[in-house]
C-alpha cells in the first residue's frame, strides 16, 4: 500500500504552517495582529506589490483594479477585505468603490494621490508622483508654510498692496475714491474677475482679517462701475461680477467676525447675482449666509436657507456646487440631531462630487475639492460622537482624511480640520494625541487672520470636559479660554 505524505497549508501571512483544523487561512499569532485590520490598511511588504493581479493592475495605470487586487490578496487571508471597509479608509461609499473597480481608470490626480498614500503604494509602482512629505494625514503635519520675507505679515501686506497696484493698474479702481468713469468692454470684467481670484486665494492662505477692507473698499469700488458706459451685452457679465465681488467682501466679513458687514455684502451679492440672472452665483451667496448662521448656531436658519438655494439653482447646478450645498445641509441636519438623513444628505453629496469634471465648474468653484467634503463627513461624525462615542474613530479617520486632500494653499481650511481633528481625538478618548494636535493647532491659529478660526479653536472647550481632570488637559483648557479672548492676527 502507498504512503502519501500529507503537506500542510502555511499561513500566507507569516509563512508558518497552519494546523490540520485551521479553516481562516491565517495561524493564531497573525490572526490576533490582525484582529483591528478592518479599521485602517495595514502595513504590508515589499513583496505584496510583486503580486500578479496587483503588479498588473498598476502597470495598466487602473488604481481601481488595484484597489480589487489589494483587497483580494492572499495576504489578507482566504476571505477578501471587505468593500465597505476599504471604501471607508479611501472616503467614499461601497457602491462607489465597487464602480471605481469595475469602470474606466481614474484620471483625477487628486484622487489618486489620495488613495495611494492611503494605502501606502510605494512610488516606484505608479505612473504620477507622489507629493514630497507623503502621508500627511498619518503624521499630523502642519501645513506648509508660506514663503519666507521680512515676516510673515510684511509678505501678505506686500501681496495685497501689489494686487490693489494691479486693480488700479487695470482702472478698476484709484488709490483714493473710485476710479474716473470710463466706457467698459470685455476685457474689463475679465481683469475684474482675475483681481477677485487673487483676493480669493490669499483668503484661503491668511485668512479674511487681513484683507477684508481691502477687498470690502474694492467690491464697494466695482459696484459704481455699473453706471459706467458698457454694451448691453456685458451688462450680465458685469452685474455678474459685481455680485461676486460683495460675496468675498461678505466671506472675509464673516471670517473677520463683522456679522454685520457680513450680512450687508451678502444681501446686496444676493440682489446683484438674481439681477444677473446667474442662480448659481446666487446659490453661492445663499450658502455663504447658511455658513454664517451655522457659525453662530442658526441652524434651523440655516438649513432653510440651503435648501432654498438648491431649490431655486435647479438643474442649472454644476456638481460640484451641489456637492458644496448638500455637504453644508448634512451638516446643520446633524447640529439639529437628524443624523440619519444627515449620512443620507452626506452620500448625495459625495455622488455628486463623483460627477465634478475638470473645465465644467465656475472659476469661483475653484476652492471646491475633496477635502471640503471630507470635511463635512467629519463635522457629522464629531456630532454623531458627541451623542454616541463609537463614532469617534470614523470622525477622527474622516477629519484626517479631509487634512491629506487639501491643496497646499486652502491654509484656512486645513488649520480648521485640525481643530476638527483635536475635537474627534478627544471624543475619542485619546487626550495624549488630541494634546498634541491642539498645540499645533494654536499656533496655526494665531498665523492666521480669522476671527472664525479663532471661535472654533475656542469650541474644543466642549468637547475635553471628560477629560478635564487630567492635569495638562486643565491646563490645555485653560490656554484656549485665552485664546479664545485674543483678537486674531492682522
């Protein structure tokens, strides 16, 4: 009678020989590594990318074959990681995961770089660069920080002195008054619309304290021009324009903590935008108030003012605008303890943001990306925490995914995600870590000029109550009731 000798599986994990019983794929030691592996990617080796399906996928430039690939590997045992757990590190739904494997590649950069980093794709097998300091989300690095001259505030008033030398420059305005009446063509508006995108992005790097009487002295400027000698053909484009401008003026009121002003800028942007007959420019505006009322804790108001903004925008409405006026609601109907239709609101929202083409968007869409969104994933999640803590983990991952998928130049935006992220770390029962967030977070605070940023770092109060006995929390808490009295930079 022939003898056969009985080989037995290995655990493709470790290597090591699996017992006769073992049906998981994977021996004990690694199985208790494993146990949390659902709740971020793990750390894999050099050899998991030499994979045939993955190795593939990645020289077909197809991330979403990859993603199948990576999920499918035998490293991870005999089962499959689930969809639903991956699409939660990469930030969107199940459904959408499953159409990012099985539809055309991806082409979207910022996506991409965000999913790599995610999953910890050595550069060496992809077809785009990486950004320098990959990992931002993991390591909690401060923003970049901005180039280097006299100071820093000497920088960003020499940029704003040469952006009013450009608008002078154009006959937008004069140095003093408004600017000698003239006949205005195309040309006009189109300089017009650049000196507001110059204004826009110092907004997003320094904050609306710095520049708010500047740009407030301009929108006020420009808006004379509308009796300027033009062709009735402008005349759209130039109310148009004119709207857009008393929005920022009204955006870096609120960020400078002048409600009224705020309120003045935007209602005349409101007027100026339905003039023009541009509802998505009114759209805008109607969600720069929500922000203001969800700020200072009308959301009630809030939400009513969103929704009549997407009611009256219609099917005039890019994606990414309607990914910006769900976000905004998901966000108020979970401050209101609507959290269910909150998440809802939160998957439309990023449907739509799915649909964003590049070319298709307003210019004043421009700020709009990824990160917005994820941002107002963790803004949900730190209020579902707030009534329930095991849902701190998922406000903590979403803030930090938020920080890696912002461009390097929305500094307002990223500071604000890292007070987010100290409030989901303290939800979380995780004060060491929320500790050293939250010094970072105060000098960022103090760079910046925005009385708004300020208000928020002083919100973090509410959320360190249970851990207020511990002695560098106490004294943390103390720091912010400082900070929160201090007038911000500029």
């Amino acid at each position: 009678m022939a003898r056969f000798s009985v080989t037995h599986p290995s655990c493709p994990r470790c290597g090591g020989r699996l017992a006769r019983d073992n049906d998981s794929g994977r021996c004990a030691p690694c199985q208790a590594a494993e146990r949390d592996r659902l709740s971020q990617p793990p750390a894999v080796p050099a050899t998991f990318w030499e994979h045939e399906p993955v190795r593939r996928a990645l020289a077909e430039r197809h991330l979403g074959r990859a993603i199948r690939a990576f999920r499918c590997h035998p490293y991870h045992g005999r089962s499959p990681l689930p969809q639903s757990a991956v699409a939660g590190w990469l930030g969107i739904t199940q459904a959408q995961l499953s159409r990012i494997e099985k539809g055309t590649p991806v082409v979207h950069l910022d996506r991409l770089i965000h999913w790599a980093q995610m999953l910890r794709i050595p550069g060496e097998h992809l077809w785009f660069s990486l950004p320098q300091g990959n990992g931002r989300a993991r390591t909690g690095c401060p923003p970049a920080s901005r180039p280097s001259g006299d100071s820093p505030e000497g920088s960003r008033r020499a940029l704003l002195a040469g952006i009013a030398a450009v608008a002078a420059g154009a006959g937008l305005i004069a140095a003093t008054g408004v600017a000698h009446p003239r006949r205005i063509d195309a040309r006009d508006v189109a300089r017009l619309n650049a000196v507001l995108e110059l204004y826009r992005s110092v907004d997003r790097e320094s904050g609306g304290g710095l520049l708010y009487r500047e740009v407030a002295h301009f929108a006020e400027s420009v808006y004379g021009m509308l009796d300027w000698s033009h062709p009735q053909v402008l005349t759209s484009r130039l109310v148009a324009s004119v709207a857009a401008a008393r929005q920022l003026a009204g955006w870096t009121a609120l960020d400078t903590g002048k409600h009224s002003d705020a309120h003045r800028h935007f209602v005349a942007a409101e007027r100026a935008a339905l003039a023009a007959d541009d509802a998505p420019l009114a759209a805008l505006v109607r969600y720069s108030q929500a922000k203001q009322l969800q700020h200072l804790r009308h959301n009630r108001d809030a939400l009513a003012t969103l929704q009549l903004a997407r009611a009256h925008v219609g099917a005039q409405a890019t994606p990414a605008l309607n990914a910006l006026l769900l976000g905004a609601e998901a966000a108020s109907l979970a401050a209101l303890g609507a959290h269910r239709e909150a998440v809802a609101t939160l998957g439309r929202a990023s449907d739509e943001c799915d649909r964003i083409g590049s070319g298709h968007e307003p210019e004043w869409m421009s700020f709009y990306d990824r990160g917005e969104l994820f941002a107002q994933y963790g803004r949900v999640y730190r209020d579902l925490a707030r009534r329930d803590e095991k849902h701190a983990p998922e406000a903590v991952r979403w803030v930090e995914s938020a920080i890696a998928a912002f461009s390097l130049g929305n500094v307002r935006s990223t500071v604000l995600n890292e007070v987010g992220l100290c409030s989901a770390l303290f939800l979380a029962d995780q004060p060491e870590q929320a500790l050293t967030v939250g010094a970072r977070v105060l000098d960022q605070a103090r760079a910046l000029s925005s009385r708004r940023v300020m208000d928020r770092v002083g919100d973090l109060r509410r959320d360190l109550t249970r851990h207020r006995k511990l002695p560098a929390v106490a004294e943390f808490a103390h720091r912010l009731s400082i900070a929160a009295i201090q007038p911000a930079a500029g």
